[in-house]
C-alpha cells in the first residue's frame, strides 16, 4: 500500500513539474507614459493617473494560465521613453540584448513582451505623437496611443508584433469638456479615462493574439 501511495505521490510530482515547464514564462515590461496628457490649445498638462496597471491586469486576464505566465518587469531606465514627449519608438535590439540576457538567465524566461509608445502619427492626430494616453481638448479627442513587441528573449529574434494601421487603432473616442469647471476636474477627466481604460481591452486582446502566434513560432 506504501508502495502505491508513494507511486502516485511520484507520478503527481512528475504531471505538476511537466506542467510547469510546458507554460512559457514571460516578462512584460513598459515603456509607456505613467501620466494622463491634457492638450489644451496653448498649453500641456500631465496628470498623475497611471493607467498602466489597469491594462497590465486587462492583458493577464485573457491570458490562458496553462500556456504563459506573465510576470512584469521594469524596462531599463536609461533607455526609457517614458514621460519624454522627444522619445519614441524602441531602442534598437542591440541595446536591449544585456537586459534581456540578464532577464532571462536570472527568471528562466521565454518570452518578452514590450509594450510601447510608437512613432505614429501624422497629419491631424500628428500633436498626439510621444504620448501614451490622454485628451486633446482642442479636438475633444481621446487617445491611447501604444504598440507591442513579443521577442524571444533568448535570441531576441522578433516573434509577432501589434500593428496600427489607421486612426481606429489609438482614437478612443471623443469627449466635449466643460469649460466652466478648471479642465483637470474630475468631471472632465473620469469619463475620459473610462473610455481609454474601454478602449484598451482591444489592444489587450491583439497582445494576446500577438502571445499565442509567439508560441507557435517557437515550436516550429
């Protein structure tokens, strides 16, 4: 009977270890802005509303547990675009080599996920560009302006990566602010942020889809 309990005992170990090595771990890390912009027609205000853990846990939430395990890393400062209007984009691969190695050899990761404020915007929406989210009182527009990148992060071979193709993919719909109460009052900014933190459950989605192709591509 011993013999029988230890057998399973065994056998449950073996099904619990091989099921925590078929799930891809990965980082996610982001170089977003962690303020809410108010563009007015002269001027521009950062708000202290960090957004990004609201869509951190709208990412995890669709996420299938049994294949990835998410787990959030700080993106290098020095070369961080967060809260710098100047910066955009990604730094080159090259640059991100030494922090993904380190990343990787001391969490065992498979993946790395980035998301980003891109270089995107012309023409109309082109003031928007080197902001993450906010409002443009001027147009009452409300943007939430990011991208993903999924890399293995052994290799830093680019898997599978978010695209913006038109304006549909960062306007976040529109919003009349009230001219007579200050513009960072609660009545002009929480539906604005509601609509951002809506709209965002989209991009959400295409990073998960973005995750899933990863994953064949690193089973090919």
């Amino acid at each position: 009977m011993k013999k029988i309990i230890l057998t399973l005992f065994c056998l449950s170990c073996m099904a619990s270890v091989f099921a925590q090595t078929g799930k891809l771990r990965v980082a996610v890390s982001f170089d977003t802005d962690t303020k809410f912009t108010l563009m007015g027609p002269l001027s521009i205000k950062s708000l202290d509303i960090d957004l990004t853990d609201v869509l951190y846990g709208q990412i995890k939430a669709l996420v299938d547990t049994n294949s990835f395990q998410l787990i959030t890393e700080a993106f290098p400062e020095e070369l961080s675009a967060a809260n710098e209007p100047t910066l955009t984009g990604i730094p080159k691969v090259s640059l991100l080599k030494n922090w993904a190695t380190k990343l990787q050899r001391k969490n065992g990761y498979d993946l790395l996920l980035i998301v980003y404020k891109p270089i995107e915007t012309n023409g109309l929406y082109s003031k928007i560009c080197g902001f993450s989210y906010g409002l443009s009182m001027s147009k009452g527009l409300v943007f939430s302006l990011n991208n993903a990148l999924v890399f293995n992060i052994r290799t830093m071979e680019l898997l599978t990566t978010t695209s913006i193709k038109s304006e549909l993919d960062f306007v976040a719909g529109f919003f009349v602010s009230d001219k007579n109460i200050p513009s960072n009052d609660p009545k002009n900014i929480n539906a604005p942020i509601q609509m951002i933190n809506t709209f965002n459950q989209e991009f959400a989605v295409k990073v998960n889809q973005c995750l899933k192709a990863s994953k064949q591509e690193l089973s090919k």
